[in-house]
C-alpha cells in the first residue's frame, strides 16, 4: 500500500538558467533497483513433485485498476480487484480482494484504505460434500497528519454460520516522513 505524504505540496521545475539562458537544466532522482537482492537459489521441482490433480484459474495481482480523477474537487479514487480460483482434488478454493484508496490533494494527510477479501473453500466427496468455509477479511486504514489508524476485522463461516470472528486495531505514528 502506497499513502501520500501528510503535507500539501507543489514540485516545479524551472527550465533554463537564470535570465532565461541556454544553460540546460537539470532533475537528478535516486535510482530505485527493478528488483532487489537476488532470490536464494531453490532447486528445480522434480517431475515426481508436480501436483497433476491441482488446476489453478486466475491470480489476484495485477487484477484490475480504475482511477476516478473529481478535477473540481482535486480528489482521486482508485480501485483495484482480483480474483483466483484453484480446484484441489477434495474441493474448490476461490478468492476475491479489493481496495480502495481515497485522497484529496488538498488534504493529503487525510487519506484512507478499505479493502475487502474473502476465500471460500467449498469441499466435496464423502460426509463432506457440499461443506462450505469462507474467511473474509477487513480493512480500513485511515491517516491524519500525525498518524495511521489500522483496523482489520477477519471472520471465518461455516455453511454461513459465524464460527468466530476477531479485530485488530492499531494506531501507527508516521515517522520517517
């Protein structure tokens, strides 16, 4: 998750040297690695290792993005949501996520996260057939100019019957901004 800094601000850049000389001008930004350390060295899978009887159908990430931009109000929205399913030979495993992310240009220190996830685990064969689990989880980040503000919420169901239920909250200073 990515949140704007706290404090309003503008970036120009000024082409030129001073009284509009030919001096050319020049914007140096650090160099962030494409990736970082390398990865330790796994070992292929062997031909035995591979699972045959698992299909997978999707990933979450990237999933979909959408941005509104509100030009009047200077204020943005974006979306995002993926979606997975994976066929296990005792069942279906199928999972769905999204966030939404809130900001205001002109009070970036208010900003705020919601995110949504749910898996639904739908099991077959034997006395389980047609047992369904679903884990849905939570989120809501919300920020001022001193703080983060965490809430998370994660429940688990059992053929849609709330077997338990826990939240998480936590207020994070912002430091290192």
């Amino acid at each position: 998750m990515v949140l704007p800094t706290p404090y309003a601000m503008t970036t120009s850049l000024e082409l030129g040297g001073s009284n509009g000389s030919r001096v050319a001008s020049r914007l140096t930004l650090p160099i962030v690695p494409a990736r970082g350390a390398a990865a330790p060295p796994f070992e292929s899978p062997r031909p035995s290792d591979e699972r045959k009887d698992i299909k997978s159908i999707g990933f979450p990430w990237p999933g979909e993005w959408t941005l509104e931009r509100d030009e009047a109000n200077h204020k943005a929205t974006v979306r995002w949501r993926g979606k997975a399913e994976n066929i296990y030979p005792w069942g279906k495993e199928t999972d769905y996520e999204n966030l939404t992310y809130d900001v205001d240009d002109a009070h970036p220190d208010v900003s705020t996260v919601r995110g949504e996830a749910e898996s639904i685990f739908v099991l077959h064969g034997g006395a389980l057939q047609g047992r369904e689990l679903r884990w849905r989880g939570h989120l809501s980040v919300t920020t001022d100019q001193k703080n983060f503000y965490y809430r998370y919420t994660r429940e688990l169901l059992k053929d849609g019957q709330t077997v338990k239920q826990k939240t998480w909250e936590e207020t994070v200073p912002r430091d290192h901004q």
